[in-house]
C-alpha cells in the first residue's frame, strides 16, 4: 500500500518561498566588500593610533623656509664637500645630541644650502614636539661636529627650535619642517680665558681706574 503524506506540497512550497526570500535579500558581493572595508578601517586605525616615530628634514630651502649658511665672513655661502651640517635633537628639558648622518652643501648658485635629507628623532613620537638644532663645521677640522670644536675650528649653529614633527614611511605623512629656521655665519673658536686670567684681567682694570683718579 502506497504511503500517503498530505503536507508533503506544503512543506516544498514553504521552503522554496523562504529559499526565494533568502536569495533575494542578498547583495552581489556584499561580504566581500564588507570585509574589504573593515580591513581598510583596521589598517586606517592602526596607523593612526600608533604614530610611530617622529621625523623632520634638514633642509634649509623648503617651502618657505630659506636660511643659507655663511663661513666666518658671513657673506660666502658654504659650498660643497668642504663643510658639513648635521642636526642635534632633543626632548625638551633633554640636552641636545647628535642625529643621523653630517650631509654636505650644494655648489653653484645653490652654495650656502644642505642636501636634504630626512632623520628621525629617537625617543620622539611622531606629533610630538622635539627640540631640534642646526650645526655645521668645515669639514678639514674634523669628521663631526664636537671634533671640529676646537681652538681655530669654523663651526656654527642655529638658533634651538621647538618643532613639531611628522613621520615618515606613508605617503600622506611627511618629515617636519625647520619652521623658524634663520641663516647663521660660523666662527673661530677661540680658547676661553681661565680663571687666573680673568682674574688678571680684572685686576689690571681695577689698577688702571684707581691710577685716572690719581690723575
């Protein structure tokens, strides 16, 4: 005897009406470019919410930065491989030091001008203000700075500035400018006077005033 089942029909409409249904409420695609946009956002987050270290160029022609750099006559612009420039950084409340890599100057009608280069500032996040200093030396007194530092050296160095720095490593994220960056000339260094000698000094003042009162 053949088995009847009366809801047979009803139960196959029944699940090719909620078939239909499901198919018809989805979008071509939709989890895909879901996803697509979640991992856009997760990386978007990620590089924003951890910034990374903080970066400025040495460039003393940028934008609207133009402070060229003079010998000790203060007129001839640095030129070449004779001179070297380098920054100092610093937390602020820190002191001072050292940077990356001396670069030279450029020749020409662009003498007195680094070739810029991008440095990071260890121990600065990016957006962070960072103390930052500008030195150079001629290059024949030594291969940096402090060993250029020396009785008959030309070196020099800008005023300390407070910057702002960027980052580097994404295109929409770029190195700090120097802003506030001013022109400065080396000079001689000359030995300072020790205290015996200030002392004569001063003596030999204090003589030659009580000796125009005598007069």
């Amino acid at each position: 005897m053949q088995k009847i089942t009366p809801f047979l029909w009803f139960d196959n409409q029944a699940e090719e009406a909620r078939s239909s249904t499901s198919s018809s409420s989805r979008i071509p695609g939709f989890a895909s470019i879901g996803m697509s946009l979640l991992g856009l956002a997760m990386l978007v987050f990620s590089s924003t919410s951890v910034p990374g270290q903080g970066s400025v160029t040495l460039a003393n022609a940028i934008d609207a930065i133009d402070a060229p750099i003079y010998d000790v006559d203060g007129i001839t612009p640095l030129a070449g491989t004779a001179f070297r420039a380098q920054l100092y950084a610093a937390v602020p409340g820190n002191s001072l030091a050292p940077i990356g890599s001396p670069t030279t100057f450029l020749t020409g009608a662009n003498a007195g001008y680094v070739q810029a280069i991008d440095e990071q500032v260890p121990d600065v996040p990016a957006f962070s203000i960072a103390l930052i200093q500008v030195v150079a030396w001629r290059a024949s007194d030594g291969a940096t700075f402090a060993a250029a530092n020396h009785l008959g050296g030309h070196v020099g160095e800008s005023a300390i500035l407070n910057i702002r720095l960027g980052c580097s490593g994404t295109p929409a994220c770029l190195p700090a400018d120097l802003v506030g960056l001013q022109s400065f000339s080396l000079h001689v260094v000359v030995p300072e006077p020790s205290p015996a000698a200030l002392a004569v000094l001063v003596l030999t003042f204090l003589g030659d005033r009580q000796h125009h009162k005598r007069i």
